[in-house]
C-alpha cells in the first residue's frame, strides 16, 4: 500500500507543470462553487435578514433631514433638519406605532406628536395645539398618517418581499451600503399609511408609477435613507444618530408633550376669521419679483384690467390653470388685460425658474419672501387655500374674486367677467 501512495506522489511530482497548474484551477473553481452554493444570500434572503432585525426593535430615536423637490428641480424645495423617537404601538390599529417629532434632541420643542389616539401639531409662532382626534369624516378609509423615516422604511421592506403586486425589485452594492431599488407598477399610485394603500385616481396625476428606494447600511444591515418618486413629487429621509431600545423612553401620551400657555383646538372645529368680501375695495399695494429680479409693483401696472392670480409650486387645480392663462396672455392686448400670478407657497427662486419654464409660462409669475408673501395674503384676505384670482379694475377696485379652479366652469368664468369690463 505504502509503495503505491509513494507511486502517487512520484508521479504528480513528475508532472508536466502546465498539468499541475489546470489542476490547480480546477480545484480553486471547484471551491468557488462550492462556496457560493452554500454561502452566498440571494437579495430576497438578504432583506429578509434586514426585515427580522427591523423586527427586534421596539423603540428608536434618531435625527433626520427631510428634504422635498418638484420634479425637474435641481436644488430641494423644503429641508428640514428634525429629531424623532417612534415606538410599536400595538394599540393602535392605523399604523401600529407612535412618534414624536422635535427640534431638539431631549423633544423638549415638540412639533408634533402622535399618539395612535390623537394628532397634534404644536404651532410655537400663534401659541396654539391643532389637535386632530379622527372624529370628522374622511374621503379615504384609512387615516392619512404615515410612519416616521424607520417605521416608514420597515414597511417598505416588508411590502417589497410580500407583495402580490406588479412590482420591480433590485439590490445593488454601492459600496459600503446596498440600495434597494422597488418599482411598482399598479393603476394607483402606493403610498404607505402603516401598510401599503393605493391612492385614488388623481385627476392632476398622469403616471401612477410609484418608486422607493431604500439605503441599507452594510456595518449593521439596518436602513437609514429612503426616498420616494412619485410624477408630481419627490422626497428624501436621510437618518443618522440611531439609538435602538433607549432607554428612559417610554409610551408617547400626546398631552405630555402640549407647552402650557397655548391654546387648543380640534381640527375642523378652530374658529377661524370671518370672510372678508374685498368686492369693491382699493386692491392692496404690493410690489414682488419675477425670475429676472426686477421688482414689480401693482402701482406699476397700466393695464385696464389686472387678473392677480395667487398661486402654488405643486398645486394640482393651479398647473392645470396655465394653459387657460396662457390662452388670455395671447388674446387680450398687455394694455387691456395684465396676469399677474404669484407663488405663495415660499419655493425657492429655481423652482419657479424650474416651473416656468416646465410649464411653458406666458405671463407674469412672481414671487417674495416670506413676509410679503404672508402680509399679500392677509391684506387680500386670501387664507390659506390656492388658486384664487382677484380681477382688479383700471381704478384699482377689486371687481370679482374667483375660489379655486375648475377647468372650462372657472374658464368661462373668468373670461366672461373680463369681456364684460372691457
């Protein structure tokens, strides 16, 4: 036996090198195979790991920025730095969890809270609480509360790995993350109150495309950044400073959290200011600046009719409005018939630049900071809501004020006032 084992090795010994080295790769792919059969995770098995660590935890705090665009927009249009403590709520049967969100890391400057029984946003500038308890009737069956950035992305995980739905899911290595990439391809668009909901048509929405993306840290396989794309929107949540399980953090009692001093009210039930009926009355003065700078003024203007039309980056009825006033911009004479629209929702200037031109803008469009932009609206006794469209005669008296926009109703309208006039 011995001799021929010795026979053996003589004759690999004797062996022709090219032999040795085909042998040697062989043996290396043999293992490699072997290897990645028995110990590489499939992307599915990958999340799932995720998801059954998202699992173990009960409560987390953690800072994040939020940040918001408009489609086509090269700089966020919001962003917002903010700290938050979540935790499962199994009481709750909305969303099953509670959040807090703060300035502050010890949340001692609440700016909202959740509590699964109630809502409430602490508003510091009027000294008020807004609390919403879910009594008034709703369009949607589920209430429109989402889970903070974790949970929020802890549901997305979840959806992605156990849905039914038309969807297309990647993970990609970026490094020291993977991103996970999910496509969903349904009639509604999807949006994530607690699970999964599909959205109702929306009228101002041609694409329901819904797209999420998910970065997962691989130093301890748990995200912290997500960001959703939807045709009219785009936001991001990037999260740092975890803390899971901390302690001295217990259940969140919304009234904990209410600042004394400040007044309370119940969503729907606040006393708002009576309406004011500007028909008739000088139009306030205001001068704003359009795309180029160049600051313009309603004193300014000498045209016999000026439609003011206050308007919003983002506002479904307000984009559908511009092909109506564009239609006008090219009827009536500059000397006739001056549109001004301003942007009252405060996006920055390259989203206006980014709108303009998106939208093909014939008119006017101005904006402000955020003083003026609030000092035109209480002067016109505008509120909150957009569109609105002021016509304001040569004298300078508002005509006729129009609430909101229905296309071809609002059209006629309108114009019908202005021929009217002139």
């Amino acid at each position: 036996m011995s001799n021929n084992r010795n026979l053996k090795v003589d004759s690999y010994i004797r062996m022709p090198l090219f032999m040795k080295t085909h042998i040697y790769i062989y043996i290396s792919i043999l293992f490699m195979i072997m290897f990645s059969a028995c110990g590489k995770k499939t992307d599915r098995e990958y999340l799932s790991e995720v998801l059954e660590n998202m699992n173990k935890v009960n409560s987390v705090k953690y800072h994040c920025v939020l940040k918001s665009w408009e489609p086509g927009d090269n700089e966020p249009v919001y962003d917002e730095q903010r700290e938050i403590y979540e935790h499962v709520n199994p009481e709750d049967s909305a969303i099953g969890y509670s959040y807090i969100i703060a300035s502050d890391k010890e949340f001692k400057h609440p700016l909202s809270v959740y509590d699964g029984t109630v809502q409430s946003y602490i508003e510091d500038k009027e000294k008020e609480i807004v609390i919403d308890d879910f009594t008034r009737k709703r369009p949607l069956p589920f209430r429109i509360i989402k889970q903070e950035a974790f949970y929020h992305m802890k549901a997305i995980i979840d959806y992605a790995l156990n849905t039914n739905d038309s969807i297309v899911l990647t993970l990609k290595d970026e490094g020291k993350d993977f991103l996970m990439e999910l496509t969903i391809n349904m009639p509604n668009q999807v949006e994530f109150f607690g699970k999964a909901q599909y959205m109702p048509e929306n009228p101002y929405t041609y694409d329901p495309t819904s797209i999420y993306k998910v970065w997962i840290s691989k130093e301890n396989d748990m995200p912290y950044r997500y960001r959703r794309e939807m045709q009219h929107n785009i936001n991001e949540e990037i999260c740092s400073d975890f803390v899971f399980n901390p302690s001295g953090m217990g259940k969140i009692i919304a009234e904990d959290y209410y600042p004394e001093g400040y007044e309370r009210y119940i969503r729907g039930q606040k006393k708002e200011k009576p309406a004011v009926d500007m028909t008739g009355k000088t139009a306030p003065e205001w001068t704003l600046t359009d795309i180029n700078d160049q600051k313009i003024s309603l004193k300014d203007i000498k045209s016999k009719i000026v439609l003011l039309q206050l308007t919003g980056i983002g506002c479904g009825p307000c984009k559908v409005s511009i092909p109506f006033l564009n239609r006008l911009r090219e009827k009536y004479d500059n000397n006739e018939l001056e549109i001004i629209a301003v942007e009252t929702w405060i996006k920055r200037k390259s989203s206006s630049e980014n709108y303009i031109r998106k939208n093909d803008i014939k008119y006017k469009f101005l904006t402000a900071d955020k003083e003026s932009i609030e000092k035109l609206i209480n002067d016109y006794q505008a509120g909150s809501s957009v569109p609105q469209f002021y016509l304001i005669g040569k004298d300078r008296k508002i005509l006729k004020k129009f609430q909101g926009y229905a296309e071809k109703i609002s059209d006629k309208e309108i114009e019908d006032e202005i021929k009217k006039i002139l």
